[in-house]
C-alpha cells in the first residue's frame, strides 16, 4: 500500500495566514492527510450521502446564508450534526462572523475552527493546490534538476559521468539549480510531476576534486529556484561505439516516473562534447515538440519523404534509480 502522507495544521495556518478561532491542540500537532475540500451546503440541509469527513470543510457565504434563514434550534442541530463527524479542520471564508453555538459546538468535538479572509473561491483554489503538492505522492532519486529556458530538465546517470560538472556550466550560463544528487518528485496531478530538493542539501554541490560549494551563494539567488516542474528527463551515459544512438529523433522515447510517461533522451557523453549546450538545444527542442513542432518532422516533409508509418512513439521505459 501506497505510503500516505499528511502537512501539519499549523503550516496550512501560516501558509494563508488565518486567524485561529478554536483548537483543541497546538496546530504543529494536528495533521491533514486528505487532498481534497469540500463546501457542505448539502450536508446543512441533512445529506451525507457520500460524505467523507476526513475534508477540510470550507463555509462561505452561501453557507451563512442558509443558516440565518432557519431558526436556531434547527440551526444548532444541522451544525452539531456537521461537526460530530469529525472533521480535520472547519474554515470560514470572507472574514464572516461566526454563530455563537458554532464555537460551543466546535469545542465540543474538538474540531479546529478557522477564518480567513479571503473569499470562498479563491481560498479553496489556493488551499487544493497547497495540499496537492504537499501531500503528492513522492519518490526521491539520483540526479540533478536544472531549469533551461523554462524547462525542468531532470539529469540522470550513473555516478561520475558528469551531471554535477553540466550543472554548474548550465548555471553559469544563466540557467537555475534546483537540486543536486538527490531530487525528491512528487506527483501532483496525474499527468505532471515536480521535483524539488531535500530541505537539508538544497543549493549544494559535490565537484569532483574540489569538493562541496553552495551555488547560492556563490552564484546568487538568480541561479537557483526551490521546486521545479519535470519536463524532460537526460540520462547521460558513456560513449559506446556499438551502441546505435538516435540521430533523427523522429521517435519519442519516454520515462515512467510515479506512473507519469516523460518525454526522455539519452546523451552518450565523450571528450569534446559540450554537454551544456547540448542540453540547451534538448529543452528549446523539446519545448518546440510540446508547441507542435517537430523539426526532424519538417525536414522529411521539405525532403518530400513519407514518415507517416513510422510509429511516433518509442519506449517508455519505468524509471532507473542507479
């Protein structure tokens, strides 16, 4: 089974800035492990149908509305109903004022009682995605990720072939580290990944020979971004001359990632080659394919040569850790 992760309430607070009506324990101790939000305006009215009170459970101002039109026996009855469930977490948008018995009855339970001021729809964006991302399912694997003109460019490779030594040149040619040896993927919607950095080494460098440098600090902050979007992933590889490289690139290989297909290359490295460059034109290009460009493509067609039974797409292979 699947490892289920879960964010403290106590990040979710300070992460939207919301003011803390009621908890029953210190928020660093509460924890939310459910991706999901839900707005109960059926549950208000008696259906639980379906109900899965493991969600934050948002009130707006329709929500609010509702309730001030029944009377408060009934108004009372509903909430406790709402909140005997036992709910992660109860959040009023817009700043609204609460109903006194909602306080007595969030007590009762030991449910947490938030507010925030934002309004209902903006909030319940911001906190899916918030919550997507932190409780994304994730591996973590060797390599270096790298950003080049917009792309996230995920480097792999057995070690020593040189991913750390092409980080530090693409960084010098202005593009951004985002980690380095170890790159922690996370999977935050079925058909994207991000990866990131461990808190612990992020922005370090080991260099062959010379040792440990901070790119941070030594390059600044314009040379190193926190998270990252996959886009493409290098496995760099030493030059085999029995080994039939692709030349055309008429046939898109992939890499399976957490059950994500990535569009990935191989680059067969020897002296002479330079490697920053060459994974420059890889991003710009591959950049150009998802923009519906193929060049190998257009160079068939100008040629007046038929590529239309040649199948588009190679291998996808599951992802090599080394």
């Amino acid at each position: 089974m699947a490892e289920k992760f879960k964010v403290s309430l106590a990040k979710i607070i300070s992460e939207f800035n919301m003011e803390v009506i009621y908890t029953p324990a210190p928020p660093e101790s509460l924890f939310i492990d459910e991706a999901d939000v839900n707005r109960p305006g059926l549950q208000l009215m008696g259906f639980y149908e379906y109900f899965n009170p493991e969600r934050i459970q948002i009130l707006g101002k329709m929500e609010f509305a509702y309730l001030a039109t029944v009377d408060e026996e009934v108004r009372r009855e509903r909430i406790e109903l709402l909140v005997s469930q036992k709910l992660p977490a109860m959040v009023i948008t817009r700043e609204l004022p609460y109903f006194p018995e909602m306080l007595e009855i969030a007590e009762k339970y030991q449910v947490p009682l938030l507010r925030s001021k934002d309004s209902t729809s903006n909030f319940m964006a911001s906190l899916i995605a918030f919550l997507n991302l932190n409780l994304a399912p994730r591996i973590t694997r060797h390599g270096v990720l790298i950003e080049i003109y917009g792309e996230g460019v995920f480097i792999t490779g057995e070690s020593g072939v040189g991913k750390s030594e092409t980080a530090i040149e693409l960084v010098k040619r202005g593009h951004r580290l985002v980690a380095d040896d170890a790159v922690e993927i996370r999977k935050v919607s079925n058909i994207s990944l991000v990866g990131a950095s461990p808190d612990n080494i992020r922005h370090f460098l080991e260099l062959r020979g010379i040792g440990i440098i901070n790119a941070r600090r030594l390059f600044g902050i314009g040379a190193v971004k926190v998270t990252e979007k996959i886009d493409l992933v290098v496995t760099l590889e030493p030059w085999d001359s029995e080994k039939i490289y692709d030349r055309m690139g008429m046939v898109d290989d992939y890499t399976s990632i957490l059950g994500v297909n990535i569009p990935a290359l191989t680059i067969p490295v020897k002296p002479g080659r330079n490697l920053a460059v060459i994974l420059e034109v890889a991003a710009m290009n591959n950049r150009q394919k998802k923009m519906g460009y193929n060049a190998a493509q257009d160079l068939m067609d100008k040629l007046g040569l038929d590529m239309d039974d040649r199948p588009k797409q190679g291998t996808v292979k599951e992802f090599d850790p080394f």
